[in-house]
C-alpha cells in the first residue's frame, strides 16, 4: 500500500513533513513519492553529499521542518555539527 511505501522509504522519520497529508490524494502522493525517492537515492550523490545539499536547501527557504528532519540523517551521514 500507498503508506507502507512511504514508511519503507522513511524508516526514521515515519509520516512526518508532507507524506501524512498525502495519504489523503493518492494521485499526488504516489508521484511525489517516487519523485523523492528517485531525486535522493538514484543519483551520483553520496549520501553525505545529499543530506547536505537537503540542510542547505531547507536553511535557505527556511524550512524548519525539513531541516530539522534531515539533520539526524546528515549526522548519521558524517556531517558534523560545525556545518
């Protein structure tokens, strides 16, 4: 299902952020859903070099709650907190 998916994907952070509200238009949701997926784990980017580029994205639009969702997985990923 739709929210199995999602939770596959998200081991650590579950529903959090847009996937919750999501569940509510699949046709949205199983597009986004890949899209993500496909934009940060199929790509030439490190896992490092993603989460990065994620903190970066979420400071400069202000998103707190994208950043304050990657920046465990950017840990675990071996940025330090100094970035």
């Amino acid at each position: 299902s739709l929210r199995e998916s999602i939770l596959r994907s998200r081991p650590n952070t579950g529903l959090s952020g847009p996937f919750g509200p999501w569940l509510a238009v699949p046709s949205i949701a199983m597009p986004s859903q890949e899209l993500g997926r496909v934009c940060r784990y199929e790509t030439s980017l490190s896992k490092r070099e993603s989460e990065l580029v994620i903190l970066l994205t979420g400071a400069r639009f202000k998103s707190e709650g994208e950043f304050d969702i990657h920046v465990g997985e950017a840990r675990r990923a071996g940025i330090g907190m100094e970035v």
